[in-house]
C-alpha cells in the first residue's frame, strides 16, 4: 500500500540505500502488513508517550530502551535503521508537521519528547 506522500519521499530519499532496501522488503506487502506496521509505530509512539507522562527524561533508561524498540522495528520492517538515519527521523518528527500532529495523537508534545529521546540516544 503505497501512500500519498510515495513521490516526496523518491524524490528526498530514492538515491539511498535506505530507501532501495525499504522499497525491495516492503515490495509484497500487503493491507494487512501496511497495517500490523501502522500499529506497531502507534504502539511504539504510545510508549513514548507513557515515559513522557512518567516523568522519564530523554537519557533515562526507560526512554533509552523505547528508542531501542523504535530502532529494531524500524529494521525489522522496513530497512536497516542506523543511528545516523534515527537521528535524522528524530529531527524530522518535530520538523514536519505532519510528523508531528500524527506522533502527537498519543499526546500533545510526544513527537518533542521522541526527538529529544533519540537525540540523548545519538549522543548528540
């Protein structure tokens, strides 16, 4: 199931390796496999949204191990998800809007506080 922002993304990220990867693996995804995805992502978000909501800052352990699931499943699903391509998704989920409003959905700020766990993971 391709969506509708498939043009913007070939045209910022086809040339990566990245992106050849994702297209190769996801090439026989079907509704059902777009879906288990859109929730496993949800669910992950949500996570970070429960850190948020417990007080865990961005370098704590808990926080720590919730980007450690964003990473794996990232790889898991869809292409080999490297720290430098964590952080630069950490910086486009609070530069995009659309980042945001969907990541902020389990939460007002939580795409902040993804950006800010993933930057503390990156050691940046």
């Amino acid at each position: 199931m391709k969506n509708q922002y498939e043009k913007e993304v070939r045209e910022r990220w086809g040339d990566t390796g990245a992106y050849k990867e994702s297209e190769r693996r996801t090439a026989d995804y079907d509704l059902a496999d777009w879906s288990e995805l859109s929730a496993g992502m949800d669910a992950i978000m949500a996570g970070f949204a429960e850190q948020k909501g417990s007080g865990a800052a961005p370098g704590d352990e808990p926080a720590r191990l919730q980007v450690e699931q964003l990473k794996q499943f990232i790889t898991d699903k869809m292409y080999t998800c490297t720290d430098e391509i964590l952080s630069g998704l950490g910086q486009l989920y609070v530069a995009d809007e659309r980042f945001t409003k969907n990541i902020d959905k389990h939460g007002e700020g939580t795409a902040e506080y993804v950006s800010a766990c993933i930057k503390s993971y990156c050691g940046q």
